[in-house]
C-alpha cells in the first residue's frame, strides 16, 4: 500500500462505515455519511485504486473447520525475502511481516483442524526449509481484541451513524438469507470460489461472483448473507495504520498467568494501541498487534498501560519491518526474487 496519499475526515468516515457493513451500496453509505453519492464514489474508487483501501471477505476458521495458528519462522538473513515471497504467495497465509533486525519472520497460517493433520505436513516442510533455522508455531485459542476492526480506525461515525448502519445490514442479511443454506455445513467448491473471490475484493459485482461460482445472482446474494448471519463470513477494510498516525508496529507475546487471562485481554480489547490481541498456545499465552505514532508512544504503553496490569509475566516485543500480506489475498502475484523457494 502506499503512503502518499493524506486522509480527509470524508475519507475516514467512509472507511469507518466499509469497517461496519464492507458491502453496503455506496448510496447507502453516502445517505449516512450525508454526502453526494458521487462524490463518495469518486472518494472510494480513488483509495481503492491507490491501493490505499481495500475490503476483504474472510471466513472464521473456528466456524469453518479451520485453524489459525501465528508462526515465528527464525532464518538466516539471506532466506528472510525468498521465504516471505513465497509464504506471501500461499491462499493459507495472511500478516505475513518480517521483523526489524533481518533474520526472523512471522505470519499466520491457516490449517485443518488437529482431527485433520492440523497443519502438521506444512509445519515440518516449513522446518526443512534450507535457511529455516527454527520454527514455533502458537495456535489462536480465542481472539480477544480487534474483531471487527482497530479502534483507531473505528472512531469517525458518531453512535447513531454506527447504529443505523448496522440496522440496514443486519435487516437485510435476515430478510435474504436461505434457511436451507445452513452456514457451512453445505460446504461446496463453489464456496471455496466465492471466498477466495470476495478475499480478492469484497466488493465484487455480484455478477461476477455468479460467474465465477456457477450460481444464479440470487443464490449469491442468499449465500453471502446466510454465511454472514452465522458467522463464518466477515468483511474487513485492509488499510495501512501509517494512514492514520500510527506508523510504528510492534508484536508482543505475553507470559499472562492464567487467573489473569479474562483481566488482561478485556484491558487489552480496550486499548486503542491494540489492532488485534488473541489468546494462544504456548509458554506466552497471549498475542497482541499494536500500532503507536512513535518508538516513543511504544515505550509509554509498554511502561505504563501494559505495566499497570497485573498477572503478566515476561513480556517480548519485536518492531515489523514491514508488512509483505495482510488480510486476504494478494492484488498481485508475489514477486519472487530470484533464489526463492516454494514452500
């Protein structure tokens, strides 16, 4: 994405209200947001071209039979670009983001359930990898913060704005949803389609959609809505946090004792430095994204909001580099530098 272009509150306020419903008719947006119609559609076309804003369909992989694991990949430093080009490349990875100091890696990757082989033929190529060092892979538990958008891009519509908006779409979800399309218990390849379109761009024309999937414009429209009142299926604005005074990234992993987990993450999930927080396996239990303005506004939330809370043992923090995939799928295939491997 880049950084070249400035954010007006218009701007804001339109991405605030993709956040809450990512396929609402631009007319209903603008009705909400009081402006011109047009003028609204020549603000999202041109941050969408920009590749500054881009809404992404994602499915819950706790509903959908799946799981989301955060990889730590440690390599030497001349594998560090071959492999995030070609984990980049992958439709199972997202977030994928180098860390600052050039040899380590993390991502989050997407796998069966442990009834299945729960990722496990992936993980061991990936520990085979020439230049892998070493790998640890933390299973997502629970996410507790950032569902639904980072508060600090969530804060431009007053309540009533929000409110309204979430009335039309929930409305119309439950006036178009098919009872017979139970979620993804009917699970299908056309499915598999629709997801990895609506990944590329939520947005798409439903046209489209029913090319792509084989299905009449009808039974896509109930099949959007019947997978987004169960749940399975969300939508999310990709946009980068620089755009919104918060250039600087950093990854925590937290030793939380496990009195202390429903304590912490509910601060957590409050804390508007947090794009995303989840309770995971292994010896940090708790996972955490946040944004900052500064090294400086890190430091200050490290000492002083995450330092007041009880129960919270060694804690680690890496800076992102930056950000080789974020949510959904590529726009464009990975450029693939010369010496990099599939994985």
């Amino acid at each position: 994405m880049t950084r070249s272009v400035t954010l007006d509150a218009l701007d804001r306020r339109l991405i605030h209200a993709l956040q809450l419903d990512g396929r609402a008719p631009l007319s209903r947006i603008a009705a909400v947001l009081g402006a011109p119609e047009r003028t609204v559609a020549r603000r999202y076309h041109r941050l969408r071209s920009a590749f500054v804003v881009r809404v992404v369909g994602l499915v819950d992989g706790t509903r959908a039979g799946l799981l989301d694991w955060f990889v730590r990949i440690d390599c030497v430093p001349d594998a560090v670009d071959a492999l995030t080009s070609a984990l980049a490349a992958r439709d199972d990875t997202s977030w994928i983001a180098p860390l600052a100091g050039g040899s380590r890696l993390v991502c989050m990757v997407r796998t069966p359930a442990v009834a299945a082989d729960g990722g496990r033929a992936l993980f061991d190529h990936l520990a085979r990898t020439p230049g892998v060092r070493d790998l640890e892979a933390n299973c997502v538990l629970r996410p507790v913060a950032g569902v639904g958008g980072w508060a600090g891009r969530t804060s431009a519509l007053e309540a009533a704005e929000q409110a309204l908006l979430r009335s039309w779409a929930v409305t119309e979800e439950v006036d178009d949803a098919d009872p017979d399309m139970d979620g993804a218990a009917e699970w299908s390849e056309a499915d598999a389609r629709l997801i990895g379109e609506l990944a590329r761009d939520g947005r798409a024309e439903v046209r489209d959609l029913a090319a792509v999937t084989g299905w009449s414009a009808s039974t896509v429209r109930r099949r959007i809505a019947r997978l987004r009142v169960t749940g399975v299926l969300h939508f999310e604005v990709d946009v980068d946090p620089a755009l919104f005074g918060s250039p600087v990234e950093a990854l925590l992993w937290l030793e939380v004792a496990p009195g202390a987990l429903r304590t912490v993450t509910g601060t957590l999930s409050r804390h508007p430095q947090v794009a995303f927080a989840a309770v995971t396996t292994g010896s940090a239990s708790v996972f955490a994204m946040v944004q900052c303005r500064d090294t400086g506004a890190l430091y200050d939330y490290l000492a002083h909001e995450l330092g007041a809370l009880p129960g919270i043992g060694r804690t680690e923090t890496a800076l992102v580099q930056r950000r080789a995939k974020r949510a959904g799928a590529l726009l464009t295939p990975a450029s693939r530098p010369r010496n990099a491997r599939r994985v």
